[in-house]
C-alpha cells in the first residue's frame, strides 16, 4: 500500500501548526485520567498503553504493547489491566467530561447497539455461545453493550457494559473465578442500556435523540424510561409490536403492520435521503402516523415506517417519542446518524477494541475504557481539525509527543460504511530523545470525518494526489 506525505510550501504552515497541536491532544487527556492511578507506575504506564493503541503495532494485546513501550515482558502491562489500583469507572466519567467538551451539541444522537468479540475458550468473563453481530451466527463471544454519541463535531463511543448471560450469573462460583461480584446480577441488554442512559443523564450530556434497533426498542421499559427524562427516541420495532390507533372506527389496538395496511395510503408516503452513502443520498419512502399514549393522541408519539425502493415489502417500523410539531424529516434525519455507531466499531477494532487477552470481569472494563479513551482523542483531534484558525505564529520546535507526520492514503478504502479511509501516522521519538525507530498508521478515520464546510478551507492544504508528495511504501 502507499501512502504520502505532503511537502509542498503550499501545506507546511498548516501541517506544521496543526500537527504540533494535534500531538499533544493524547498527552493532554491522559493528564485529565492521571489521578486515577494511586501510583506513578500504572500512571506512567497507562499513557505507554494508550501511545500504544495508537501506534502501527499489528495486534494491541499485553505482549505488543510491551514491546512498543520498551519493555522485555507483558506482566507490566498485565499488571495495569489485572491487578493495579485505579478506578475505570472514574476514568470513564472524565472520558465523558472530555467528549461533552469536545463533541457536546444539542442536537446530539446517542445511538445504542452491541458489538461481539469471539473468543476460544470459557474462562473470559461472559463468554459463552451466543449470537455474534460480527459473524452473524451462533459463536463462542462475549458481547459488549455499547453507547456512540453522535454530533455535528464528529462521533465516539460514550460508555460499555458487559453482557453476562444467565447461566453466568446463576453459577456463582464461575462468577467468582472470573472476579464477577456477587452483588452483580443478571441483566438483560436494554436493562444495561439503561444503565448507561441513568449515568448519560445524570451527567447532563446534551442530546436530541436516542436511536437503536428492535433488540432494544422494543422493550416497553427501555421507552419509558427514555419519555420519563424526556428523552426523545427512535427506535427500531418488530412488525408484530403492538400500537394504539385513531381510526375511523374508533381506538383500536392492533400490530404496526396491520396499522399501516389500515390506515396509510399511497399519499402518506415520502421520498427522503437517510443519509449520504458512497453513491449518493440513501433513499427511502417514509410514512408516520401518530400512535396514542394511554389511549390519547398527545402529538409525539409516533409510528414511523421505512420503505425500500427495491423492494416494497422490505419495511422496517420504528416507536418515537419527539417533541411536538417534530418534522418526518426530522425523525428520518435522527435514524440516519445510526450508521456512525459501526464506524464507531469499525475504528475500535482497527485500534485494538477486541485484542485484549484478560479473562477478567474488571480487567475488560480498563482495557475497552483505555481504547475508549484514544478513541475519544482521536474524534477530539478530528472535532479541533474543523475549527483551527491559520496561525502566523511558527509551533515550537518540540512537544511532549512530536514528532508527528500526517499521512492520506492514496488507495486505502477500506472501511464498514465503504467510505474511504485517511490515516493518521504517528511517530514517537526513541529512547533519550533520539530518532524515532517506528512509525505506522494510528487511526483509521473515515473520509466523512474530513468533509463540511468548516473544514473545506483547511482540507485544501492538506496533500492530494497532484501535488509533490514524497512516496512511502507500507
């Protein structure tokens, strides 16, 4: 593969100012987790793991992180994970403070949806068979419930919950050998969903919707819940849910499918784009008719139906709660963002989100927050790269985590939503502040995340294909 990185007068100032900048940004938030770590040895080794997640080391687990710290063996690194005192549940509300910094609109989306990492054997805490998003099918996995947060700055995953299985929780003692509390018990995964919502909203995070499939809107008490902290949603729906309709008849209960058989007709339909794919607008037919709440028509709950073009029969229904006089295109234009969540996951795994080798209950819980973590820095870097001015002022000449070289690949597109791929390359200085020895591609960041309006002006500057670039072979 080739990449290349720009040298031309045209880009220097730009690239020079902004990559300075953009080099501190890891540093910057391992200092907001610092007090964490009772001790300076996790401390100091935890911002090793985190420049580790962001380097071109192959797979992220303790062995190669070591490695690219300097360090002969993985207990180190073990040790941070298993058995060294700090607190991750602490480290994932200051990595909540820094995307509300960073990414914190009103208009925000948090997107609910699971993620499965599959496993060989049956000591991991949760691990069992189930069913396997990555795969599709019945696999040996642990399961990950995940909450994306979405804005107009860009996107990243908030917050995690383990899914433990009921023949996990019923057998105490498996429990106990995998350091699973007793105090923790069985929930199912709308009920950890929940959980993460009681600690988004408690922290005041601002957000316009929550949006999620069937496997959780269709739980009665999940959408109660959101319509309790007026929280507005739109989630995904099996045919068969049961809604209350205003027909001419009068109230009647009856399935969404048979609701739209009843009581839409070809004039209720939409043509809208849900969002941009790689081919354009992606087109649907929409329809919505209000549903009633307690058998009265309050004005914001909805049924929303999406239609294929393809494929008329392909329909998927969806529950809202929006707030009232809320647009179709509103409610299609929240749905749309869901696609960011898999990008989210997609960037995860490209960063080492499911490399990691402990079997332990707590120890997942540092290792996903710790790749949560560069995650959020990654989409902090993107969030500051759309509002840099163009300084006249030069950068000094070294930083705590410089030298850094920004990279776009030429032929690189590999992603889940089929977008093309920048990469971010860093270079970390060798040992006594001598030249760097290893340099690689550190985050995946898909194309979109380079588009807008406020970024137009700065994307000019960086390289393209015509202008001079020196060539580097990967």
């Amino acid at each position: 593969m080739l990449f290349f990185s720009h040298h031309s007068d045209r880009s220097a100032f730009f690239c020079n100012t902004a990559v300075w900048r953009w080099g501190q940004e890891l540093e910057r938030l391992h200092a907001r987790i610092a007090s964490r770590f009772v001790r300076p040895e996790p401390r100091r080794r935890a911002l090793a793991f985190l420049k580790g997640i962001v380097s071109s080391v192959e797979r992220k687990n303790g062995w190669h992180l070591a490695e690219h710290a300097g360090e002969a063996r993985p207990d180190g690194m073990q040790r941070l994970l298993n058995r060294a005192v700090w607190d991750a549940d602490l480290v994932r509300n200051d990595l909540r403070a820094y995307i509300l910094e960073r990414l914190g609109d009103p208009g925000a989306v948090v997107i609910i949806d699971e993620t499965s990492f599959r496993k060989r054997g049956q000591k991991s805490a949760g691990v069992g068979l189930q069913h396997c998003g990555t795969t599709g099918s019945l696999e040996n996995c642990q399961v990950g419930v995940f909450l994306a947060y979405t804005s107009k700055f860009g996107w990243t995953l908030l917050d995690s919950e383990l899914y433990l299985p009921l023949r996990w929780t019923e057998d105490r003692q498996r429990c106990r050998e995998a350091g699973i509390p007793d105090t923790v018990s069985f929930q199912t995964k709308p009920e950890l969903a929940r959980r993460m919502l009681e600690r988004l909203f408690t922290a005041q995070i601002p957000i316009a919707w929550v949006v999620a499939d069937s496997v959780y809107g269709s739980n009665l008490d999940l959408r109660a819940f959101l319509e309790e902290h007026q929280s507005c949603y739109v989630l995904a729906v099996a045919n068969t849910e049961a809604v209350g309709i205003q027909t001419t008849s009068g109230r009647q209960r009856m399935t969404v499918a048979e609701a739209e058989a009843q009581v839409l007709s070809a004039s209720d339909w939409q043509r809208l784009s849900m969002s941009e794919g790689t081919k354009g607008p992606r087109l649907f037919d929409w329809a919505a008719m209000p549903i009633l709440h307690r058998w009265e028509d309050d004005g914001r709950h909805w049924l929303l139906i999406r239609r294929c073009l393809d494929d008329p029969n392909d329909k998927t229904y969806y529950l809202v709660f929006a707030k009232p006089a809320t647009t179709l295109a509103e409610m299609v234009k929240a749905i749309g963002t869901r696609w960011s969540v898999e990008v989210c996951f997609e960037t995860g795994k490209e960063m080492g989100l499911e490399d990691y080798e402990v079997r332990g209950f707590a120890a997942w819980y540092r290792f996903i927050t710790l790749v949560m973590v560069a995650m959020a820095c990654l989409a902090g870097i993107c969030a500051a790269a759309r509002v840099f001015p163009i300084e006249r002022a030069h950068p000094p000449t070294r930083s705590p985590l410089l030298p850094l070289t920004i990279l776009k690949s030429v032929i690189c597109s590999r992603s889940c939503s089929g977008r093309p791929l920048a990469m971010l390359f860093i270079c970390f200085p060798g040992r006594g502040g001598g030249a760097a020895t290893r340099a690689g591609p550190a985050f995946f960041i898909p194309d979109v995340v380079w588009r807008g309006n406020d970024l137009v002006e700065h994307s000019r500057n960086l390289p393209t294909a015509k202008s001079s670039a020196r060539f580097v072979r990967g």
